[in-house]
C-alpha cells in the first residue's frame, strides 16, 4: 500500500524559503520512500506541545520534519518542519558567536 502525503501550510514554507536545493531534494526524496514504509527509518516524538498523539520525525539535511500516519486514510500529514539543534543547542553548521 502507498500511503498519500499532505504537508501543512508552514511545512510548503519552510521547504520553499529555508531549506538550501539539496535538502529538498532530500526531503522529496525521503517522502516518497515513506510513502511505502512510514516507520523505516523514522522515530517517535511524543512532544505534547506539538500533538496529544505520538508522531514520527525524520532527518534530512541539517532538519527534521514531523509527520502524523493516519492509517485508516493511508495518509502522512507532515505537521512541522525545523532545523535540527545539535548537542549544545546551536542550529548544525551555524557558527558560534563569538
């Protein structure tokens, strides 16, 4: 089964005005492996600021997007999209100020 994909409204802004070329591609790219398998390579997030239901996230590039799977639609909704913090809490591959 092939599961369709809907991104919100934040999600199509930040892939258009954040993400560089590459990420994009990367994140286009990671939706349609999903779209056959959504928990390969995916983890759980059970952050309750974001939703009562535990979601998945995946990396890609320096970011991570957040996805709800509704099982009974066969649908992926990508809720959220963000730049992923390292170790310290600084945005990867941004430099220290100093």
């Amino acid at each position: 089964m092939r599961f369709k994909v809907e991104l919100d409204r934040d999600v199509v802004w930040f892939i258009r005005h954040v993400c560089s070329p590459d990420e994009r591609r990367e994140f286009y790219d990671r939706l349609d492996r999903l779209r056959d398998d959504p928990f390969t390579d995916t983890a759980p997030c059970t952050d309750l600021a974001t939703s009562r239901y535990v979601l998945r996230v995946f990396r890609f590039g320096g970011n991570i997007a957040v996805f709800r799977i509704d099982l009974s639609r066969e649908t992926i909704r990508v809720r959220q999209c963000r730049r992923f913090r390292g170790k310290h809490g600084r945005n990867r591959g941004q430099p220290e100020a100093s």
